[in-house]
C-alpha cells in the first residue's frame, strides 16, 4: 500500500509497567503461591514491539504512541523509550489516573504465564492521542484491543476507536497490523472484525485465530495447522490484508491473499535457556515485520520471528532478550529448528 521509500515503524496504543515475578506454580483460590525475582520493565505492543525493532536494528527509525500517568512508574517507562532510542514525542503524560501496571508472573511448573493488570491511564487512551501527520514511517503496529474502554467503544461515526485510529493510519499512507489480546472469543470478534477492512497484516497466535474465525485450532493440546491455515483464509475474506501469519510453540504460517501457505517450524531452544515466555509473541512480530520491511522472503520474515521470540525466552522481561537480527540468527542456527 505505502511506497517503498517510506521507513521505519510507530507502534501504538498500550505501554504498560511490567511487574515480573517467577512464581513456583499458580495457587488455586484461597491458597499461597511463592514469587521472587521482582523486575520491573515496560510492557505493551506500543513498548515491546518499538524497543524490539530498535534491538534488532538500531538504525530503524522508531516511534511510539502511548499514554502514562504523571508518577514514578510513567517516568520509569518515558526512561525506558528514551534508553531505547524511540521516537516518544508522543508518549503523553495525563494527570488524571495512574499508570498502567501489570503484575506478571511465570509458573516455574507449567512454564505459563498469568498476567493481572490495573488499567490506571489505558481507561483513557482514545484516538485523539494518534497523530500521523507528518511521519515518514512505513508500519504502524497497534494495540490492544480489549484493555482500553475509551478505544473498545464508539467513536465518531466508527463502531471503535481502533477502526477510528486505522483509518487515519492508512490515510497518512501508513500500512497497519494489530495486535490482540487474550480477552473473550465473542469481544475479540466485537471488536476486531471491524477493523479487517483497514489492516494489511494481521499477526496472531492459533488461538486468536480460532476465536476470529470460530473453529478450533488446536486438537489434544497441540496446534492443527491446517485448521489454522483454514481460518486464516476465511479472515482473509472478510479484511483487506494481503497476508495473515499465525503463529504457536511448534512454528508459524503465513496465508496470503492469492492463496499461497508458507509454514515454517520455530527454533528448538534448549530449557536450559528458557527463563519465561513474557514478550515473545512480541519479538516474534518485530522478527517478522522487520523481514517485510526490508522485503524478505515471507519465509525468511518468519525464520527471523522465530529467532527473535527464541532469544526472548531468555530473560523475565519482555524485551531484554532480543539481539541485533544476525546475532538472532546466528543463535536460531545453532540451536536448529523443531
């Protein structure tokens, strides 16, 4: 859509705190579990996915767009942009609620991830703290849909504030992807399927897909691939992207719009690294879009993703992670694929 001059990237909407804690295994209610290890990091594809690019490649011109309180934790994330080396002119500070805050924690015995989050300022994130007038950015990756009341609801004369936040985006000759989040099958689908029109890409996981397209894509446990490639075809159809990659512990595909299916298996990384999987859905996004911006193969775009999500699972924090792309490469090949 946009022309190839254009560079580098704007990625929107959430920047959150980030509580990190391992936790010897999620208690049931009424009961103890124990943490340690408390780090603190920025959270949110509007943070993730902007320093992830900038790790991958420092020469890649980022921005971000997002909304911090006026307190220790927003001056802690504005910090963070700043060490990154993001565009954050538009990093807005409000006065009238906190920072967004998550306490995350990861089970030492089942390896997952539970988050829980106190909105604080993301309640107050609206389309009108989206300017695109004069960037010369090439993607805008956005997000979250289901965390953000004032984005979730009408705005204007558009069903969301996403739909609303797309268009301007696409009008200033932006090309978008959305991120979504783990919320409920029916409010994906409320507040997604209207935004297909206005997206190129679209990046998710096999269990997004499955709630977008209403079919199950996973059978005992493991992801089905071809019911996964299946549900990606039927969004096609109801969006405008020229692709759909999703993506899950054993590989990614990608559909495109003339039909083609490119899956490519991810990186065996050894549990010996593995600290905790926070941010990888992230880094495996920063992979793939940095390949479509420098206009790789789709199956080198999604090799990279998989080194990237790969070396992400190294650390508790969403981002620390991630390397220059040839060193996540170099570390992808040493440990081979799945």
């Amino acid at each position: 859509m946009a022309g190839t001059s254009r560079r580098g990237f704007i990625a929107g909407g959430t920047w959150c705190l980030d509580r990190n804690r391992r936790i010897d295994a999620w208690p049931r209610e009424d009961s103890v579990g124990i943490a340690w290890g408390l780090e603190e990091r920025g959270g949110g594809p509007a943070c993730n996915l902007a320093i992830d690019i900038k790790r991958l490649d420092p020469s890649i011109p980022v921005e971000t767009i997002g909304l911090v309180g006026n307190d220790e934790a927003g001056r802690k994330l504005i910090t963070e942009a700043e060490r990154a080396g993001l565009g954050h002119r538009q990093m807005h500070v409000s006065d009238e609620a906190p920072t967004h805050t998550t306490e995350a924690f990861i089970s030492q015995a089942s390896g997952l991830r539970t988050h829980i989050s106190d909105l604080g300022v993301s309640a107050l994130l609206s389309p009108d703290h989206f300017d695109f007038s004069g960037t010369s950015a090439r993607f805008l990756h956005l997000g979250l849909p289901g965390i953000h009341p004032t984005m979730d609801a009408p705005w204007g004369d558009n069903c969301n504030g996403w739909v609303t936040v797309l268009k301007a985006a696409r009008a200033a000759r932006l090309e978008t992807n959305l991120e979504l989040c783990t919320v409920t099958p029916e409010c994906l689908r409320g507040l997604i399927l209207p935004c297909l029109p206005h997206l190129d890409t679209l990046i998710v996981n096999d269990s997004e897909i499955g709630a977008l397209a209403e079919t199950e894509t996973t059978r005992a446990g493991r992801t089905d691939i071809d019911a996964c490639a299946a549900a990606s075809a039927a969004i096609l159809q109801k969006g405008a992207m020229r692709l759909v990659t999703v993506h899950f512990p054993e590989g990614a595909i990608t559909v495109t719009r003339p039909g083609e299916k490119i899956f490519v298996a991810s990186v065996k990384v050894p549990q010996t690294v593995i600290v905790g999987p926070n941010g990888a859905g992230d880094a495996f996004a920063a992979g793939f879009m940095y390949g479509l911006h420098e206009h790789w193969a789709i199956k080198d775009c999604l090799w990279l993703g998989h080194a990237a999500a790969a070396c992400s699972l190294r650390s508790a924090g969403t981002t620390d992670g991630v390397v220059g792309w040839k060193q996540c490469l170099d570390l992808a090949r040493q440990w081979g694929s799945r």
